[in-house]
C-alpha cells in the first residue's frame, strides 16, 4: 500500500497487487476530513489510516462509502463516531452483499483437509480465490457499520468552502455506485466504476449504463482520477476502459449470433491489447453480462459466485495463463 497526493487537498491510499480486494480509498483533507472508502479488512484499514495520519490533523468527521461491496465498506468500525454517507440502496443491500461472514468462512474451510478436497473436486476456482486471498488478507473480526447518512441522486459537502458533490451513477458495477468529485481541484474518486490495469468486472446495471457514466466523467473533465482499484489516471484511464467494454460487448455479440455459450466464446475472445491487466481471465464476468443483456435478462439478476469463480479458473486453463482474480 502506497500514499499519494493527487492534488492540493486530496489523497489516496493504493493497493499496488491491483488483485481481487485490493481496493483503494481516498481522503479530501478538509473540513474535518473525509475519507472514500475503507479497505477489505481490519489491517488494511488500519494501514490506511497509518498512511493517511501523515497528512490529517485528526481522524477524520466523514466517510463516503462508494458502493455495497466489503472490499469498500469493512473498515468501516474502525471510524468510530464518523458520520458515514452512501447512496440510499447502499445501506439497504450491505446486510446481504457484504456480509463477512461467508469469506471468512471461504477462507477457514481452504485450511480444512476434507473442505479443501471438496472444493477442488466440486468448485476448484473458488478453491483458488480463497488461497489468493489468504496471501494478504485477514477478514477476522468485521463487523458491518452501515451508513448513517443517505442519500438519493445527488448530496453536496461543504468543506472549508469547497464544494464536494457526491452523484449517484448506479446501477453501474453495483446498484449503489457513487463518484465524488471535487471541482475546485478537479479530482474524481470513482469508485468501481473504473478499474485501472486491472479487468473490470460488474454485477448489476448494463454496458449502456456503464459507458454512460464513463462519459459522464469524461464530461466532468478531472485532471486527477482516483479508481477503486488500479493506480490514479487522467481522462485517459476513462477512455481505456470505455474501450474495453465496448470491444467487449462487441465480440461477445459476435460469439453469441454464432450460438456460443459464454464460458466458450471467454475461451476464444482475444484478450487483445488489454491481456496485460491484471486478472484478464475475468473477462467472463464481462461476457456473461453481455449474454444476459441479449437474452433479455434482468440487469440485476443474480449471480452463482461459484460458478463464476470456477469459469475464471476454466478461461485461465484455456488461455495458458496463470489465473488471478
């Protein structure tokens, strides 16, 4: 984990791995702080605020939580007495989306010799993310702290007087997803709204409505952009993953008029100039969305984690690559 100042006020801690959990967060020194986002565990988060205390007075008054994923929200006790500000829906879906309960059940049972077996025969890619998370994480001990203060389309700090506009873009990678920008210093924190280097990956919401938002931030048009996962990026980070999603949907298209399942047209997409981001495998998050948008399917339809945890694992194999996620 590293400290950046990414203009006069604003910071981010980032997660350099750019794995699965490696999210980042921000902070915007003003008015008390605040800080974006609150790590995947208890010693991430406490790192962070190790990193942060070099340049705050104080812990700070406000945390944002950008959406409903524990990558973003299980550090949230560690903020004791913080007003914590999410979108409406972000407050409502944390009970079920971010439970710790079942990770840190994933992770207890790959240590088991017989749950281990089980996994491998029945499910070996979840197998596999359990031991790549088990390399840097601890999830012992969260308790979910759910936000305190919601909001619907838009909620507005005032900070010192600067202005801090908090904008619902959701459904988008989740259903609760926020930006935060800042105008004065031109600085957006995007959430996972954008993956830097690193595949993308959604589980609700459409490609239209994602390549929506990225010309919203486009439009907006920052100097400094804070990912929820990958290194800080300009404008360029934007129209790199807005061409991502749309090669993307396009050869899933393809694959799909030629009657392909989705596991066998991830085995065959090229992953093309971006096979060099971490954890391309999870190109099949990708082209199942795309297959559910041509089948007509809810854009909140939920997900069999093992299963595609188990396709990743499957794309890997095919492609000859060692698997990440």
């Amino acid at each position: 984990m590293k400290l950046q100042q990414v203009s006069a006020n604003c910071f981010a801690v980032l997660n350099e791995k750019n794995r699965v959990c490696d999210a980042n967060s921000g902070l915007i020194n003003l008015g008390g702080g605040v800080v974006i986002d609150t790590q995947s565990d208890l010693p991430h988060g406490r790192k962070m605020i190790e990193l942060f205390g070099k340049v705050w007075r104080s812990m700070p008054k406000r945390v944002v939580n950008t959406h409903e994923d524990g990558d973003h929200v299980w550090g949230n006790q560690l903020f004791e007495g913080a007003e914590i500000i999410a979108h409406r829906t972000v407050r409502e879906l944390m009970p079920q989306v971010a439970d710790p309960k079942e990770t840190q059940q994933l992770l207890k049972g790959a240590d088991r010799f017989l749950t281990r077996m089980l996994l491998k025969a029945l499910h070996p890619g979840v197998l596999a993310v359990a031991k790549q998370l088990q390399q840097d994480y601890d999830f012992d001990g969260i308790k979910l702290v759910l936000p305190t203060t919601v909001f619907e389309e838009r909620h507005v700090l005032h900070l010192d007087g600067t202005e801090v506009h908090l904008i619902y873009v959701g459904p988008c990678h989740q259903i609760g997803d926020t930006i935060i920008h800042v105008p004065k210093e031109r600085v957006v924190f995007a959430g996972d709204v954008i993956f830097r280097e690193c595949t993308p990956m959604g589980w609700n919401g459409t490609y239209e409505k994602w390549l929506k938002v990225l010309d919203l931030i486009i439009a907006l048009d920052p100097e400094v952009i804070v990912p929820g996962h990958g290194p800080v990026c300009g404008i360029e980070g934007v129209k790199e993953m807005k061409a991502y999603l749309e090669y993307v949907r396009e050869e899933s298209r393809r694959c799909f008029g030629q009657g392909l399942g989705a596991l066998e047209a991830s085995k065959k997409i090229d992953f093309g100039p971006y096979g060099g981001w971490r954890a391309p495998a999870r190109l099949y998050m990708n082209v199942e969305r795309a297959y559910r948008e041509f089948r007509n399917e809810g854009a909140d339809a939920p997900w069999d984690h093992a299963k595609v945890f188990d396709a990743v694992l499957a794309v890997a194999k095919a492609k000859g690559i060692e698997v990440e996620f």
